[in-house]
C-alpha cells in the first residue's frame, strides 16, 4: 500500500507540475490583435484557452497548422501518418483539417466523396455531435463554370449543404485561416462556458453560430437567416476572426445557442420503375437521415415531393422558450412550400423541382437548401440543413396546372462559354466581336438585335481597353520580362472589369456585361435558328476554327432527331416534328441546347469556349439515359395515364405505374426491367412473363 500511495503522490505531483506548466504558457505566440485579446484574457482568467483541445493533421503534413503557434494545444500525434478524411470519432475535442482532393469527374473533394453516401453524412453528424470538426478544401466541386470549360469549373456538385463539416473555397492550404479561427475563438470562451460545452457536446455546434455570425457577408441581423451567413462553402476572406473571439468571450453558459435535432415523421413515396428509373439496387435518394442534415435527391417524376418534419428533440441550455424559424438559403422561394404552426413542433415541407439557380458568387448550382433555426432568446443556434438536390443532366417541365408535362434525362450543358471571370482578357476580343461591322450572319444578327448605338459604345470600350491588350501579349511569354508582364495583366483585368460595369451607352440602361447577355439570350431563345439557316451556318461550321464544329452540330441535331424534336427530311432539311407554333417548353429548351453549340462552335467560336458535352453529373448519383418522357393526363379527371417516351427515334407507351404499353395506351401492360448496354447507358427491355406453375402427379 505505501508503494501505492508513493507512486500516486509522485504522479499527481507531476500531473500537477504538467499542468502549471501549460497554465505558464500563452494561448499563442502570434502577435496580432486577436492573439493580444485572447491571451490577455486568458492571464486574467475569463478565457479558457486550449488545454481541452486537440488538432489532428491528415493530410500528411502537407497542410499542417504551425502548432508551434499554440504551445497550449495537444495534437494527435497517433494521426500524422493517416492521409485522408477522419475516419474515427476522436472522444477529445478535436479539430483538424486534410489538404487532399481529386478531380471533379474522379472522386472530387473529400466533403463530396462522403456526402454522397447515407453512411458518411452519419458519420459527419457523429463527429460533429462529439466535439469535432475538420475543414476540407474543395478542389473544382464548387467553381464558377460548367464541364470544366476554359479553364472553369463544373459549378456547385456538392450534393447536399451541412454544418458537420466546413469547406473552404480553393484549394490547399485554404484552410488554414479556418482552423486559426476556430482555435481562437475556442480559446475564448470563458472557462465555464468551455467546460460545458465540452461536457453536453455542444462545442462545434456553438462554433459554428459563432463563426456563421462574424461572416463579413452577415450585415444585418436578418442576413443570418439567409445564405449569406449558411453557403456550402466559405470563403476565407470573409472570416472576421476579432469578431469571433469577442463573441465566443462574451458568451456565458446563458448565452448558448440551442441545438435544432430534426427528425422526418413522414415522406412522399417514390418507387423505381414508376417514379425514377435505375439499375437495380441504385443509388440511395435519401442521402441523409441525420438529426442535423437531412438530404434527398429528387429524382422522382411527381409534381411535388413533401415531408413533414420534427423538431421535438431540439436540445436548448437555456430554461426559455424556443422560436423556430425555417428560411430558403437557397433555391427559388416559389418552389419551396413551408406550413408551420406557431409553437408547434412539426413542420411540413412541399418541394417541387427546380431549374439550376446563379448563386450571388456566379456559380450554377442544383440544389434547394432550408435552414431550421432555434432561438432562445440569448443566442439563435446554427441551422440544421434540409437540402433537396436535382441531378445536373435532367430537366423537368410543368404545365399550366402545376403537373410535371416532360422530363429530360440527358440535357444539354446550359454554359454560354463566356470567360468566368471577369478580368479574363477574352472580353476584349468578345467586345470586338460584338461590335465589328461586316455582311456575314454574326453581323446581320448582330444589327437585328442591338441598336446602332449600342453596337457603337461596345466598340468604344473595345478601343480603350485594346492598346492594353497589345502591351500585355506583345511580352506576355517574354521570360525576361515575367513581372513586367504580370504588372500589365493586372491592370488590363482591372481596367477590363470596370468597363464590363460601365453602361454600354450613356442612354442606355443596360451595362457591357448585360449588353453581350442580351445578344447571346437571344440567339439562345430563337427556336427556329437553324431550320431558317442551314445551309449557311452549315457552311459556317465547315470553316470554323474549331476542328469538330461540324461533328458538334451534327451531335447535336442527332440528339434531338432521336428524341422526337427534329426530322431530318430525304433532302436533308431539318424540320421540327410539332409546328413551329406548338412547340412544347421541353422543345424549345432543347433547341436553345443546339443553339448553344452554334453560337460557340459556329458563330463566335473566336471567342466562346464552351463544352459541347452534356451536363455533367457524378456517374455515382445516376445511370445516364439517353431519352425524354412527356405525360399523359385524363382531359376530364385530370388524372396521370402514363407518359410517352421518345428514344432511338421511336416512342413507348408507358403506363402511370411505369408498365410498357406496347400496342398503345389501350392495350395490354408489361412490366419492364431496366438494365445498361454496352454504351453505359440505362435502356429497358419487357419483363419476360413468368412461366405457368403446373401441378405433378405420381
């Protein structure tokens, strides 16, 4: 026994001797504003510091925080060897970060590789709920462009938006100011406050408020309810990381910010075979069943997919009542349908699908997100996410009566090309290109759809920002000359992105950016451009500088030649299948589709450069199909009877439970089987019928 009690006074000895140690040492060894306010508060004892928390490294080293910084820090040692996203629930409150992506068509980033499986977002939640979080780059899974054009991106492909984990925008090392942050204001809770938070595993939910609140894009007290304060994927330049840390220091186990716990009571129903079409065992569309991220992809063909959602299990510190609020970060509003009673704690959701929304940023993106918030009078908590993701290569019409009228399982990519940013020196050629006078096809609709002056203030800005142009690309590869070079393609972008701003003419409402929009729209929208001038834009293709802009065309045509839209007649005109007049809205979004592909390919193929391919989708989420269905509704009951589906230049009669009708709709229903051919693509062949069962005797 003695031996015993020596040995535990000569470890509580050294624990204790430890520990003063630790409580000897700053916070940080930065020197900075933030540093100065969190060390002196934590030498007056009123802020925790970071003796509770650990940073873990998975990248290997290759985006490591300088620990040195923050000598009060423990880090996991045990994970310096393991690449890749966290696996393990760490029990310590942990934060860290991993520097590792592929490629958009690879797996991509490491947030979207987990997201796309019900089992990750599970795991997000679990470690979220524990007291950690990690902060992943994106890499080109949220970037402006599509298909990866001109250098672009492929738009927002992250399938879901949650507050399990942050995304930085960029690539590695972007972030790093995103763990500087969270330490800091980590650092800065008061000791109680800390203490608890760590106990009831609240600490990454109360970060995550604190650090959504401080977005420099968060002006007002109402922009938090908006996507302002919520993207998917923040921006580094918008960390106000003071604001932070004064807010975390100010926060008293009374000030805590409620947890909102979600739960789905009831769902729509879909069925594959009669609401969505896939191989067999597809792809999971409810992507995320977790208490704080719920996600689902709508793949279904009905009007409207609806939920009614809980909230009952909502945790709140603070003995007050709650106010639930549900906001659209994202997404058209007039698609989004939210019936709530005040006090109540239920909440019924009626969603209908969407086209791709612009997001403040200029990125293309295909989901629809909902924010659920809990207020409790001190603090208003971090959202739980509901999101609703619709797959980038469909395109669902309605009718006037609100019913789904065509789907479009392989659209086309709806990019015009244009430079994504708006210093490119390619607008400089587009200005020229607009405003150029000449007897060819590109100026005679040049003329029909802009005024003369604006045709001549497009010019003049083209005439100031061209002897900046020459300057630049005159020494542009001139080895000896790099910083010179580089001096002047910042102030040609510069001076280029002003001018984009600028009015076209002084009388004119319309700015240049908007002016080049709007000849671009209406080439896009004429429908029957093509049919009125084959033979020239035929022509105009043979002589086109991109090498494939005959084949692209003809791609093009052939696409929708198969699905019903076009006829190609003996002598080779192409024609519409319905009148002109009686083009339905999925015709005409198909032909804007060919129209796209002349304008880069045909008629400004100098200065647009856009992907012919169609829209791109994560093989993991969808099996492609090459074709479009248009519904069938009883003209008095108004009731579904089935579509028609256009593929190979031929149509099937279905039935409203996805039953082949091979001798039309009045005969008799086979069941179908849906399987891939050998082009990867999901087709359908008939069901063969069960043979008879047939009683034996001895």
């Amino acid at each position: 026994m003695l031996i015993q009690s020596t040995a535990c006074l000569c470890l509580l000895a050294f624990l204790t001797l430890g520990l003063s140690d630790v409580l000897a040492q700053p916070v940080t060894t930065r020197t900075d504003k933030v540093a100065e306010l969190i060390n002196d508060w934590f030498a007056k004892g009123t802020a925790a510091g970071l003796q509770a928390i650990t940073y873990e490294n998975r990248d290997g080293q290759h985006s490591p925080l300088n620990t040195a910084q923050y000598p009060q820090l423990q880090v996991n040692k045990g994970a310096e060897n393991e690449k890749g996203a966290a696996t393990l629930v760490r029990s310590q409150p942990t934060l860290g970060n991993c520097s590792m992506a592929s490629g958009a068509t690879q797996m991509g980033c490491l947030p979207r590789i987990i997201m796309m499986d019900p089992g990750g977002n599970l795991f997000l939640a679990k470690q979220y709920l524990s007291n950690n979080l990690f902060i992943y780059p994106e890499h080109q899974d949220y970037d402006i462009g599509a298909n990866g054009n001109a250098g672009g991106g492929y738009g927002d492909l992250l399938p879901l938006n949650t507050p399990c984990v942050l995304i930085s925008q960029g690539s590695s090392f972007t972030d790093q100011p995103f763990l500087k942050a969270l330490l800091s204001a980590t650092a800065a809770f008061p000791p109680e406050t800390q203490k608890l938070l760590i106990e009831k595993r609240l600490l990454m939910p109360t970060l995550q408020s604190i650090f959504r609140r401080s977005n420099t894009a968060v002006q007002t007290p109402e922009d938090y309810f908006t996507g302002k304060a919520h993207p998917p994927v923040f921006d580094g330049a918008q960390i106000d990381e003071e604001k932070m840390v004064r807010i975390a220091h100010d926060m008293t186990p009374a000030k805590i910010p409620p947890l909102v716990l979600l739960r789905v009571i009831e769902e729509s129903k879909i069925e594959p075979g009669k609401n969505f079409f896939e191989l067999a065992n597809p792809h999971p569309w409810k992507l995320s069943d977790t208490p704080v991220s719920i996600a689902r992809i709508l793949r279904g063909n009905e009007a409207e997919h609806g939920m009614l959602i809980g909230f009952d299990k909502t945790v709140n510190l603070v003995k007050a009542p709650l106010k639930m609020r549900a906001a659209v970060l994202q997404g058209d509003p007039r698609f989004v349908h939210i019936e709530s009673e005040p006090g109540g704690d239920v909440m019924r959701l009626r969603i209908r699908w969407e086209p791709p929304v612009i997001t403040a940023t200029g990125i293309r993106s295909h989901r629809i997100d909902i924010g659920i918030f809990a207020d409790n009078g001190s603090s208003i908590s971090t959202p739980a996410i509901i999101s609703f993701y619709m797959l980038p290569n469909e395109m669902h019409f309605y009718d006037e009566k609100g019913r789904v009228s065509e789907i479009h399982y392989q659209t086309h990519n709806p990019d015009f090309g244009l430079p994504v940013t708006d210093t490119d020196p390619r607008w400089v050629k587009i200005l020229l290109a607009f405003s150029m006078k000449d007897t060819n096809l590109r100026s005679r609709l040049l003329d029909q759809i802009l005024t003369p002056d604006e045709r001549s203030g497009l010019q003049q800005h083209y005439v100031v920002l061209k002897p900046l142009l020459d300057a630049f690309t005159a020494i542009e590869n001139a080895d000896k000359r790099k910083d010179e070079a580089a001096q002047l393609r910042a102030k040609l972008g510069e001076a280029t992105s002003s001018a984009l701003k600028k009015k076209v003419t002084e009388k004119s409402d319309l700015t240049v950016r908007a002016t080049i929009d709007k000849v671009l729209n209406a080439i896009a929208g004429f429908y029957p451009f093509y049919l009125g001038s084959q033979r020239e834009l035929d022509a105009l293709a043979a002589a086109s500088p991109k090498s494939t802009a005959v084949a692209d065309v003809r791609a093009e045509l052939h696409r929708l030649i198969m699905q019903g839209v076009l006829v190609e007649q003996a002598s080779g005109q192409i024609d519409t299948m319905s009148p002109p007049e009686k083009l339905s809205l999925g015709e005409r979004y198909m032909l804007r589709g060919l129209n796209l592909t002349l304008l880069s390919q045909v008629l400004f193929p100098d200065v647009l450069d856009r992907s012919t391919a169609p829209a791109y989708v994560s093989p993991r989420l969808t099996t492609l199909k090459q074709w479009r269905d248009v519904y069938r509704y009883d003209p008095t009951s108004g009731a579904l009877q089935g579509w028609i589906r256009y593929a190979d230049a031929r149509i099937a009669n279905f039935d409203a439970e996805g039953r082949l009708l091979p001798d039309g709709p009045q005969g008799k229903s086979i069941p179908v089987l849906y399987l891939m051919n050998e082009k990867g693509m999901l087709t359908w062949r008939p069901q063969p019928e069960p043979a008879p069962v047939t009683s034996s005797s001895k």
